[in-house]
C-alpha cells in the first residue's frame, strides 16, 4: 500500500514554506513541489494578523501545487515560539499480575498515566516521549515488559505550549480553507530531519536558528532530554543593525549577510562597509568591527540562553556528539565557531538527510524544519496503517 504525498507548511516569521513529498520504497523522500513566500502578519513565530497571513501562506501553498501538481487539501504544521515548554512527568502505577510480571497491559496504563500531566487551562499538549521506564528501584529501563517488579513508573518528556497561539496558526490554514491534519514542533522537526542514530544515542543538541524564534532539542542518556524554544533570532540581529547604525531594515540584512560575522575578528579592525544612499537615508559607511560586534552581542546571548537552560538539567556532560545548527542562522559567518565556544563542544551545520527532488536547494539548513515535518507526516501515516508499519520501522529504525 503507498502512502500518499504529504504537504509540510511552516508558517516562519520571515518566510512561509510549503513542501509537497513522495516517500520512495528505499525511504527516501523525493520533493515534487516547494513553494515560498515573504511572511508578513507574523512576529516571533506567532500570528499577529491572521488576514495578511493567510495571503502568505495561500500564495505558497498555490505554488507548490503549481510545481507539484498536486491538489493540497490537507498539510502539516510546524509550530514554534517562546510560549512553547518541556516538563519532565512520571507515572507510577502497581503491577497488576499476581505474579508481579509486568505485561503489556501495565505498560500501556503507565504512559497513560504519566502522559496526564497537570497543566493550566489555557495551555495545550504538542508531543509525550518517552524518556526511561522503573521497575521498583532498577531506573533506566528501556523495555520493561516480561520483567517481575511491584511498581512501574515512566518519565515522559512532555511538550506543550499556549492553546490560542497554536490555534491562531491553525486558523490562519482553516481561512483559505486548508485542513490542518496535524501540528507538530519546529525544532522536532528538525531533528527528524538531520541528525544520525548515531547522534541520537551518544548524545547531541539540535538548534534551530530561525528568524523570529530559536528551537532547541536535546538527546541525552539515549532519550530526547530537553527541548523548547526563545523568542528571538536571526530577524533580531538584523533590527539590532539596524538600530545601531540608523539604516533602513533592507540595508541591515543585507550587511548582516553579506559581511555579518557572529564573532569579532581582528583582521576586520579598520575596515568599513559603504552603504548607498536610499529614500530617506544618506549614503554612508559602517566600521565592520562594530558591525561584528552588534552581531556577536545578540548571537551570544541566544547561545547563551540555551546553554544556561541545559546546565540547569545537567545535561551537557552526556552530549557525545556536539551541537548542530540549522535554520537560517546556521548559515551566519562564524556561527559554529561561536557555539564551540559557549557550549564547549563540537559543532557542525545539519543539513536534510534523506531528501531528494526539486533543483531548488532544499538541502540547505534552513529548509530542515520543513523537510523533518515531511518525515513526521509520513510516520504518522505509516503508523495508521498496519501494513505499512513493519516497513517504515525497518527503514527508520524504533522511536525517536
């Protein structure tokens, strides 16, 4: 039975993205269809004006059915901003067997029970993972099913964030109409998207620089340890340019991608950018150092920011494998070289594996969120239909 194609949307606060997947029997994804649009309408990674979104992402979705050729009446959502938060809950249950062998039965009862965390009314549940099961007193149990214990306890990572904010982006898709057949996590997404099993088990840190928001996910202990998102990015360094040096905003992206440096370098001391002259602002020039040193300032405080929460966890000591960078941000001059420094490991760029298709470079890392949301929908399919299920596990191996 073939699944059938599946549209991804990201709906970022400096473009919306749309892409339309095919998945082939060797579980690759072949791309049949992309479209972008300049976002307008969002701030943060949230709705600020559901019309003029809505024209946005309307104008994506009509280009990739245009390249695609394929009638969209259904996508894949990726959510992100700063209101979206991990907890740690376990659940505790007593094994029901007289003989005290944990069966299938007490698995499932566990996970419902641990999936039930307390949270306010005006926040919804995004994702539940499994981290390590208990038996008694033996922690770190990955299967405890045929094992004899009294007391069966799970820790599920629990993602969540503010009803009304990932229903505003649901909305913005219902207007044109589209029906949002799920909504899944930015930096989950991304995850999917780039990182190895290998990765994943010795441990690794997935960051996600987009323009409005900053999403982190973490592998630790070979299970997903940590994860959420800042409200702020790459579109903040470019207003921080902007302000420092009295430059229109085009100007300041421009500078930020063409000579901006996440580091300050003293090879660029004495050196200055000439900027021209626009409607409303005199041609000048911009000392390249203090340009670095803006860019810098903001880049390290984002960095800074996961690294403190990470610390606060504990978790850096089980991270084997480094820091990876994607999204837009990853593609800042000295970007990996400045992480090295704040988290003290190995960092590299991550970029879409297993994605083949269109000449358009999807392969960069700014289009891993959308690419892993491709993954994420195909799993889900496959996971509603039994037949598909044996196959998928062989290609992608267990959870995640």
């Amino acid at each position: 039975m073939a699944i059938p194609p599946v549209v991804a949307l990201e709906i970022g606060t400096s473009k919306v993205v749309a892409l339309v997947g095919e998945m082939r029997n060797d579980g690759h994804i072949m791309i049949t269809g992309i479209g972008e649009h300049p976002s307008v309408g969002v701030r943060k990674g949230e709705i600020t004006d559901l019309e003029n979104a809505a024209v946005c992402v309307r104008a994506a979705l009509a280009l990739a059915e245009e390249s695609s050729r394929v009638a969209i009446r259904q996508v894949h959502l990726a959510v992100s901003g700063g209101h979206i938060q991990s907890v740690v809950n376990r659940g505790t249950v007593p094994v029901q067997d007289p003989e005290h062998i944990i069966r299938a039965e007490d698995v499932e009862q566990v996970k419902e029970v641990a999936r039930a965390v307390n949270l306010p009314v005006d926040r919804a549940v995004l994702h539940t993972i499994s981290q390590h099961y208990h038996v008694d007193d033996q922690g770190a149990v990955l299967n405890p099913e045929g094992l004899e214990g009294a007391r069966l306890a799970l820790d599920m990572l629990v993602l969540h964030g503010l009803r009304a904010r990932v229903r505003n982006a649901m909305r913005v898709v219902a207007s044109i109409p589209i029906e949002v057949e799920d909504v899944a996590f930015g930096g989950l997404c991304a995850a999917l998207a780039v990182l190895t099993p290998e990765q994943k088990k010795a441990g690794v840190v997935l960051i996600d620089c987009g323009g409005g928001t900053t999403d982190y996910w973490a592998y630790a202990g070979g299970v997903v340890a940590a994860a959420g998102s800042l409200g702020v990015g790459g579109d903040h360094v470019t207003n921080d340019i902007m302000m420092a040096f009295n430059i229109p905003a085009s100007q300041a992206e421009v500078l930020k991608r063409q000579s901006g440096s996440a580091l300050v370098k003293a090879a660029g001391a004495g050196q200055r950018v000439a900027l021209p002259a626009e409607v409303g602002f005199a041609g000048r020039s911009v000392s390249l150092r203090a340009l670095h040193t803006v860019m810098h300032a903001r880049m390290d405080e984002i960095l800074g920011a996961i690294r403190r929460r990470l610390d606060q966890q504990g978790l850096l000591r089980n991270v084997g494998a480094g820091v990876v960078l994607t999204g837009g941000g990853a593609l800042m001059k000295n970007v990996t070289e400045l992480a090295q420094r704040i988290f003290g490991l190995p960092c590299a760029i991550g970029r879409p594996r297993n994605v083949a298709g269109l000449a358009t470079p999807t392969e960069g890392p700014e289009y891993a969120t959308v690419c892993g949301l491709l993954q994420y929908g195909f799993r889900h399919a496959a996971a509603r239909e039994p037949a598909l299920r044996g196959w998928f596990r062989r290609l992608f191996g267990g959870r995640d």
